[in-house]
C-alpha cells in the first residue's frame, strides 16, 4: 500500500532490505539476529546469499515493547537496562515464552526478595533463550553474527546471547537503520525514480470490495488517490482482479 501511494521505483520484503544492507557493510557475515520493537527475524547467510530466514509476529515477548513493559514495571529506565544487567552475577530464571507468564515470573521473583539487578539480567538471558527456542528453532546459527534492532542496543542482551553461544556477537550503531539502507540500495540502482513531495497534500482513502464470483469470497482492497484507483489487491484469482 504505502509503496502504491509513494509510487515507489522498486518494493522489497524487509528480510532481502536488511540483507543488502548489512551486506554492504559487513560482506562476511552469516547470520543476522534482529530484534525490533514487535517483532524478530533471523537471516541466514552464504557466500552472500540469502539461504533461510524466520520470522516472530505473532507474540511480542521477547521483544523491545516486552523489555520496555518490563522497565516500567520495574521502575527502571528501559536505557538503563543492559548497564544494570552486567552488574549482576546471579541471573534469576524468568520464563519469556509468554509475556503474560514472564510478567508474572517477574512479580513473583519481586516477592520472593530476588535483587532488581538479578531480575534484569534473567529478562535480558530470557530474552536471548526465547529467540533461539522459537525463531532460530532448528537454524544453524554460525559466525559471524550481527545483532541489530533496537534491542541490539542493549548490552545486557547482547551479552546473552554471547554467552548462550559461546562467540562474539559484532552490533552497530547504526543497527536499527540496517533494513532502510538496504531499501535505498535497491532504489538507487533503478533508472527512473518518480517521486513528489506533492504527495503530502494528496487524499488518499482505502476501501474493500468482497468478490463473489467463486467461492473464495476475496476481500479486495482498494487503494484511491483523489478519487482515482490506483492500486487493488488481495484476489486469490483471476476473476477478483480489480483493473487500475
């Protein structure tokens, strides 16, 4: 939708996005671990190709939006966390899987007197295990390795997952921003770019058509500028096509 509405020259998926980018930064690297504000992904590379990939979408635990949950419940900056982490020499066991079981993991390990420090740094190591339980699940994780997200940006998870995989763990600062280099790679090297600012004065309105011409019952959605069509989708055949 949004690349109908900008008329963008190319649309890439964020796994090939962030695989073009951090390749053209770091050539050598095997496996890319990306954990943002709701989701994660893991991007298995060879030879510079992209041979596997998974993604997390469906929960949010073990994300940054956990982690900041957890910070407030906590009474702690969520930029403080990793700092607070490393101080600790006895991670306590929190259960990540689930945030409704992690929050109350987390209360119980308060009640039972356990250090706000060890608390932490048992959400950071949980953080690390529920990725590779869950979105890394039966992947080969091989060096080198690049954390980026926004959760890169904690040294306490970063630590983590080092010492779950017994290897360093290379991040950047410029991390988060990994999958917008990568989508401008792939723009630049298109000839033609038609692109406006005019756009932000333009109406846009999406709308849904229900197709009943089979049994499939499509939902197609519409996307008009100032009235005109300009892009539809969402038919599972032929017959829902929506001509622009």
């Amino acid at each position: 939708m949004i690349g109908s509405i900008l008329n963008a020259s190319i649309i890439k998926n964020e796994i090939t996005a962030h695989a073009i980018g951090t390749l053209s930064i770091y050539p050598d690297i095997n496996t890319i671990i990306e954990i943002g504000g709701q989701d994660s992904k893991i991007i298995l590379i060879q030879d510079g190709i992209v041979t596997d990939y998974a993604m997390n979408t469906l929960c949010a635990a073990g994300t940054g939006s956990f982690l900041s949950s957890q910070a407030k419940r906590l009474d702690v900056s969520v930029e403080d966390f990793g700092s607070i982490a490393l101080t600790s020499e006895n991670p306590a066991l929190i259960a990540a899987r689930c945030t409704v079981f992690a929050e109350s993991d987390l209360v119980h390990k308060a009640q039972m007197g356990y250090q706000k420090k060890d608390i932490i740094a048992g959400l950071c190591r949980s953080v690390a295990l529920n990725y590779l339980n869950n979105v890394a699940k039966g992947k080969k994780v091989l060096s080198p390795i690049i954390f980026q997200g926004g959760v890169s940006k904690n040294v306490g998870v970063v630590k983590a997952f080092e010492d779950i995989l017994d290897t360093d763990i290379i991040t950047d600062d410029n991390g988060h921003l990994m999958g917008a280099l990568g989508v401008a790679i792939l723009a630049q090297k298109e000839k033609e770019i038609d692109f406006s600012f005019d756009v932000i004065d333009t109406d846009f309105k999406t709308t849904s058509v229900n197709c009943s011409n089979c049994p499939n019952n499509c939902e197609i959605i519409c996307v008009k500028k100032n009235d005109e069509l300009i892009d539809s989708w969402g038919n599972r055949c032929e017959r829902g096509r929506i001509e622009v």
